[in-house]
C-alpha cells in the first residue's frame, strides 16, 4: 500500500511579530534619522529590519540635539523630530557606569559614547554610529568578545 502524500501546512506570523536581530544605536543615527541629516538614507538601511537598543542616555542627548536645532532656527525640524523620535521603538537600557568608565578610560571615549559601546558588548550586537572613534572602538571591543 502507497501512502498518499501529505500537504504541509506552514503558519507564520505577520512579519512585525518575527524576531529581528538586535543593533545598538547611538544618538548620530537617530538624529540623521530624525533630523533629516545628509546622511539618512544610510541611517535607515543600516538599522531596517532591526530591532533598535540605546541606553537610558540616548533621550537626554536626543532632546539636545532637538534643542541645537531649535536654537537655530529649525524649530519646526525639531518639533518633528521629536515627534518622530517619541514614535519609534528602541529598547533602553541602564548603564553599569564603573564598567562604562573602564570602556572609556581603555578606549579614550566619552562616557556617553563608552555606555553605548558597554550596551553592544552586553547584547553582543553589532553598534551602529557615524562617530569614527566610537565605531574604531567597537570594531576592536567587540571582536575581542567571543561566542
């Protein structure tokens, strides 16, 4: 006797809901993003598709950067991007300082940049920056890491 064959049935979620590989975003990303910076396009298809993780800070210094553009003129480019800003969904986290401190004090960053740096070695996520000395460092720290 042959056996008929079977149908598979194949149940997916709707893309929203599948998982997405995490990236660390620092504040240049987000502000091109939102700021409609020169660099934009880049920002977003750097980051599409990805779920987005910043520490707490990253909020303080987006509102800074919102404040340099409405001091200057923009402010309709700030309140938007603001608006934009409070819309988009990026996981923060809290720091351990004395660990970010050993990272900036190793690799001669900001405390800031050095708590965007200790948040991709936690995850083991790439970081994703348009800041040349934080990226250098993250290429170095992060391939020190291991499986």
């Amino acid at each position: 006797m042959i056996a008929e064959p079977r149908q598979l049935y194949v149940a997916e979620p709707p893309a929203k809901y599948l998982v997405r590989l995490p990236v660390v975003i620092d504040c240049s990303v987000i502000a091109g993003l939102i700021f409609q910076e020169p660099w934009q396009a880049e920002a977003q298809a750097r980051i599409a598709d990805r779920t987005l993780h910043a520490p707490h800070l990253l909020d303080s210094e987006i509102a800074h950067v919102a404040l340099k553009k409405y001091r200057g003129g923009a402010m309709e480019l700030a309140v938007a991007g603001l608006t934009e800003y409070s819309e988009m969904i990026i996981l923060t986290h809290p720091v351990k300082a004395a660990e970010a401190f050993e990272l900036a004090t190793r690799y001669n960053l900001s405390a800031y940049d050095a708590a965007y740096l200790w948040l991709a070695a936690k995850l083991k996520a790439p970081l994703a920056t348009f800041d040349a000395k934080l990226g250098e460092a993250a290429r170095v720290h992060l391939a020190t890491l291991g499986g």
